[in-house]
C-alpha cells in the first residue's frame, strides 16, 4: 500500500510530498463519508422507526377493537340466551312481580347491564330491574321498535329515560348505553314482548384506560361508524374528515399520517365488525402517536451513529497522519 502511494504522489508536480495537505485531504474524504453514511442511516432509520410505530398502533387497535368485540358478543349472547330460555316461557305472562324477581336476579349477576327490562307488544314495561319504568311506555324507544322485528343492537347514547332514575354521583358525565334487545316468543310462536337490556358504557371505557395504561404516550379513542368519538378526548367531535372515515370503514384496518390542530400523528386504526352471530356496531377504534416522538428515537441513533463515527475519523485521522509521516520518511 505504502509502495503505491509513493508511485501517486512521484506523479505531483516536482514530486514534493505536503503532509498536512495530505492529511487534510484525507480527513476530509473521512468526514465527507461520514456525512453521507450518517445521512442515510438517519433517513433509514426514521422510515424504519415510523412504521414500527404505526404498525404498533394499528396492532393496539386490533387488539381493543377486538376485545371490544368479544365482550359484547358475550352480552349479547346473555341477553339472547335469556330471552330464548324455553323455562321461563310462563314467566313472561304471569306475575309482573315473578318477572321482576328473575330480571334482579339476572342483573345480579351481570352487573355490567344498568338496566334490563320486559315490555307487552304494545310498549308497556311489565317488569324491570328495580322496578324502573315498570307500567311506562317504551313503545317509542328504538331499542324497543327494532326488537320486536328481531335481535337489535343500538349504538352508544346517553339514557333519556333512565338518567334522572338511575344512580349517579356528583359530577359525572351523563351515562351512556348500548341497548340490546331480543323478541321473546312463546312457544307457540306467539309474540308475547322485548326483552331489553342497556349495558353501561363504564364497561368499555375501562377497556380503552387499560390500553392507555399499557401504552404510555398513545392517544386511544372509539369514533362511531360515522366517526364521531364515543369514547376519548372532546367525545361528539368528528377529529377526522368524511372521507377518511369512509377510507377507514371500506379497508377495516390500516395506518396513516393525520394533521390535527398542527400535530403530525402516526394513526392506526381497526374497525370493530362484530363477533360469531353478534353484528357489531362498526366502531372505528383508533390509536395515535406523535410523530415528533416517533422521530426523536431515530435522531438519537443518527446521533449515535454521528458519535461513533467521530470517534473513527479521529482513529481514521490519526493513522492518516501516521501514514504520512512513514510516506515523508521513506525516500521517493
């Protein structure tokens, strides 16, 4: 290696040997690959880092969305399994104290329904738990017009009928519910009412503070199929346009970049499409990160890399220096 240097320089006008030159010349191809190497592992590493991330939201959502599913499936079966028990078929015309006395009982054990009640045909509550809105009209509830065609679930709101009845403590928002309501038949195949339950939205929002918990940093919210946020920060605000959320219900789960209020966030999101013979409400879950945070782990390798090949060029430097001097010392 020596020999050939000493042919390139012969070739320099006058064959006169510059050390420094040399050196500086040197030092600067060492800092110029340094650049570039640097710059590109930067750049790899963000791309990298990113879609770790939103790869990461997108799996936090799945994971919520599905969990979400699977719970409700789990009340819905409960309240079909209720209201199609061949046993209790007497029960729903005889005593609305008996009735009362089985809907207690049921509530008793599945305390995540605030409310489950059995309305005649033509909307009269006959029994509830609690005895709430027992000899009121439903008939013009949803929940109630929807069950007496069939199985129905209806999407999270805030109680109408329920909320001055039900228990609550001072300064908590309005209770929300699912409503899920069956037919109840005899056996006949006569109608004989709906069978309704409202199940609290405290069941899910102890879901999502879970995956806040385990996620440090990450933004969680539950839009509605129209994406409207159901549960989360500033819930009734729409964060996204109609056709994201379009986009988000047709591809089911996915990620992308979104702007809000001037913040880059890294979104991944995973529609909640129902479980077995369970429907689903089409609940977009979503889970945000800022980009900010996502590319500041990616600086700091960059920078490592920047620090580790400083400490080269100077090892670098410090040979090229030393090459030089064994160049100056060995006659041309």
């Amino acid at each position: 290696m020596l020999e050939v240097l000493r042919r390139g320089l012969r070739k320099l006008p006058g064959g006169t040997i510059r050390p420094r030159q040399l050196g500086a010349f040197l030092a600067l191809v060492c800092i110029l690959g340094l650049v570039i190497v640097s710059g590109i592992a930067a750049r790899l590493s963000s791309a990298a880092v990113a879609e770790r991330i939103q790869q990461n939201m997108v799996t936090t959502a799945t994971g919520l969305a599905d969990r979400l599913d699977m719970d409700m499936f789990e009340r819905y079966r409960e309240i079909r399994n209720l209201a199609n028990m061949r046993p209790l078929a007497p029960i729903w015309e005889g005593d609305p104290a008996q009735v009362q006395a089985v809907l207690d009982q049921v509530q008793a054990t599945m305390k995540h329904f605030a409310w489950i009640g059995f309305a005649r045909p033509d909307g009269t509550v006959l029994a509830a738990t609690r005895g709430l809105l027992q000899g009121v009209s439903v008939a013009a509830r949803p929940w109630f017009k929807d069950g007496l065609r069939g199985p129905a679930v209806g999407d999270l709101h805030e109680a109408v009928m329920l909320a001055k009845l039900l228990d609550a403590r001072p300064g908590d928002d309005p209770e929300r519910f699912v409503d899920i309501a069956f037919p109840v038949r005899a056996p006949d195949g006569r109608l004989l009412g709906v069978l309704g339950a409202h199940l609290s939205s405290r069941w899910a929002e102890g879901l999502r503070q879970r995956v806040l918990k385990a996620q440090p940093g990450t933004k969680v919210s539950v839009l509605s199929a129209g994406g409207v946020v159901l549960l989360g920060e500033d819930p009734g605000s729409a964060p996204f346009a109609a056709d994201e959320v379009a986009r988000m219900g047709v591809t089911r789960s996915g990620a992308f970049v979104h702007r809000f209020n001037g913040v880059q966030m890294l979104t991944g999101y995973a529609v909640a499409d129902g479980a077995q013979d369970y429907p689903g409400l089409k609940w977009i879950v979503v889970a945000q990160q800022p980009s900010d945070a996502a590319f500041a782990s990616a600086y700091r390798l960059a920078f490592t890399i920047i620090a580790v090949g400083g400490v080269v060029l100077i090892v670098c430097g410090g040979l090229s220096l030393w090459l030089v001097g064994r160049i100056r010392a060995t006659p041309l």
